[in-house]
C-alpha cells in the first residue's frame, strides 16, 4: 500500500524516522510541524533539512492548535492516511507547565479529529502512550487491562485523546488505531530523553541522576523497531472482525488501542551499562528518589500487534545504545 501520507510532528524524534521510513517505501509525505523551540531548534532544522532533499517530501508549518489549519491542508491534500505525531511530550514539564499539554495534545488532536472528519482518510493513526497505563500494576500491559488512572497530567492528555478519538470513530465511522509507545530511543532523539542526557554526562564525566534509587525497569523500543509496527499497521485497518481475545476492538466503533514495544522489560542498570560500554567510560551516579509522576516499571504485552502484522524486529539494548553513541559523537562534533 502506498500513496499519500500527512504525517504531524514530521520534524519531531519519531515523526522523522517514520517520514524517512514511508518516502523509502514509495509514499507520498507531507510533513506538519510547528517548529517548535522546546529543545534546541537546530535539532529539529537539522532532521527537516533531511527529509526536505528527497524528492516526494513536502512540508508545512504551522501549529496544529491554530483552529482549521490542518482542515484546510486537509482538503487541499486529500491524504489517504493521517498519522497523527504531534504532541507536547514529557511527564516532568507536564507537572510545571499543564496548560501547553491542553492547547497541543487536546486542542491539536482535536484540530486533527476535525480534519479527518471533514476529508476522512483510510486510516487514521494517533500516538499514545505507554504513560496511559498508569497505576496499572499487571505486568506486561496488556491493550485490554484499565487505563484509567493516569500518574501524570502528560498521562492524562493522551488518555483523553483516546477517548477523543473513539468518539470521532464512533459517530464518524473513522477508521482509528492508537498505538501506546514504549520508552522510544535512538539517533535523533530529543535532549531531554534519559539517553541523551546520560550520553552527554558520561562523555563529559558528569554525574547522572538516576531516579528510584536505580530500581527502575523500562520496556525500551528502539526507534526503527517502532516505525516498522507503525509502518505495518496501516494496512491493519480496524474493522467488525477481533483479532482474537487479547483485541481491545472497539464494540461500537472502527478503533482499535496497540502498544508497540520490545516485549520485554529490562534494568535501567543494564542500559546504563550499555551506555557505558558504548562510550567507553564509566558513569558516576546520583541516586535519587522517585520523581512525582513516574512508574517503576513499564513492559508492554506485545501479542496483539503481532496477531495483527506479525513478529516485529527486537533490536538489543547494546546494539541500539551503541547506534544511538555513534550518532551522539557525530551530531556533537557538528555543534
């Protein structure tokens, strides 16, 4: 399946990955991005710049929260898929600047729910997260098990995207697939992810805080695992018909809740040890309790998903540690 493809947050850490994925497979892109100067621009200039050489990229800015800008896109485009990105991320500056989660992750879904009513698409795909499952202590998270207690406002936007988006796909019978990520690294990556900021201290023998004393486990999900179950759900359209029992299909609507994560759950020590087998330097640590708004584990139940496209690549810490460093020396020796 190919064709054209609006994809927002297309300058963002992922949205990037996913664009480079679908112009490799024949789509065409159409990127959104409200250049945003919550991390260092020169970043998100510098994936743009990337995406904006290959020949079947396009790109608009402008803010998503800005009430009819992606209708009217919408209409001048007519995309078959929308894969919707774009969002104010983070728990921490959830906790301290709430109201920038509104404007972008309610009032711009919802700008993104509008235009796919106004020009519906095949498919519409919208990032959650893993953040979504909350107090939720079952391990692995499984697609069915309750969201419904959220331990940070960030949590909380993206639960209510959900609930957005189920209506939409309920009275509008819009095709609709949330997909709740799990602690996505890589080249590329934000500065303010627990890899960058780990990478940056340890070349330059700084300490790293580690939260909870270091009793942390994380589901990591390197970024090119991730694009490809995204890459592959497209053609998995929510329907009538369950994948089987673990399916969280809706019963009243074409919508469809999956995580797409490693599988597993892993020590963040041995990530930390990845990092520095990686670096080739030993880390100094600053053990600390844990933040407001943070969970000790997360692990992903990854048996719908592959029900739906099949077994997805597992990439080892190690090996995507050690991506993520060759890139890190790089990009540093350029800026």
């Amino acid at each position: 399946m190919t064709g054209k493809v609006l994809i927002t947050g297309a300058a963002g850490f992922i949205g990037f990955h996913l664009s480079r994925r679908m112009l490799t497979d024949g789509w065409q892109v159409t990127g959104f991005d409200g250049m945003t100067t919550c991390y260092d621009p020169a970043l998100k200039q510098a994936r743009l710049e990337i995406l904006q050489a290959q020949p079947r990229f396009a790109f608009e800015q402008g803010m998503l929260e800005n009430e009819g800008r992606l209708t009217e896109l919408t209409a001048r485009l007519r995309p078959d898929v929308i894969i919707h990105l774009a969002a104010k991320a983070g728990v921490r500056q959830s906790i301290d600047t709430p109201r920038a989660y509104v404007q972008s992750n309610l009032i711009g879904t919802h700008e993104v729910l509008e235009a796919a009513r106004a020009h519906p698409p095949r498919h519409l795909l919208i990032a959650s997260t893993s953040s979504a499952y909350g107090a939720n202590t079952n391990m692995p998270y499984a697609e069915t098990d309750q969201a419904t207690h959220p331990m940070s406002f960030y949590a909380a936007t993206k639960i209510a995207t959900e609930a957005m988006a189920h209506s939409y796909a309920h009275l509008f019978g819009l095709p609709t697939t949330m997909f709740r990520f799990f602690t996505v690294y890589g080249p590329w990556g934000r500065p303010d992810m627990a890899l960058f900021k780990f990478t940056r201290a340890i070349l330059n023998d700084e300490a790293i805080e580690v939260y909870n004393h270091g009793d942390m486990r994380r589901d990591f999900t390197y970024v090119d695992d991730l694009v490809e179950g995204i890459a592959r759900l497209i053609t998995a359209v929510p329907g009538t018909t369950p994948a089987g029992p673990m399916d969280s299909l809706s019963p009243v609507a074409p919508f469809r809740v999956v995580n797409i994560g490693n599988g597993t759950t892993e020590q963040l020590s041995d990530f930390i040890k990845a990092i520095e087998t990686a670096t080739g330097r030993r880390a100094r640590q600053t053990l600390l309790p844990m933040q407001p708004g943070d969970v000790p584990a997360t692990w992903a139940d990854a048996s719908l998903i592959e029900a739906l496209v099949g077994s997805l690549p597992r990439t080892s810490i190690r090996d995507g540690v050690a991506r993520f460093v060759d890139w890190y020396r790089g990009w540093n020796a350029r800026n």
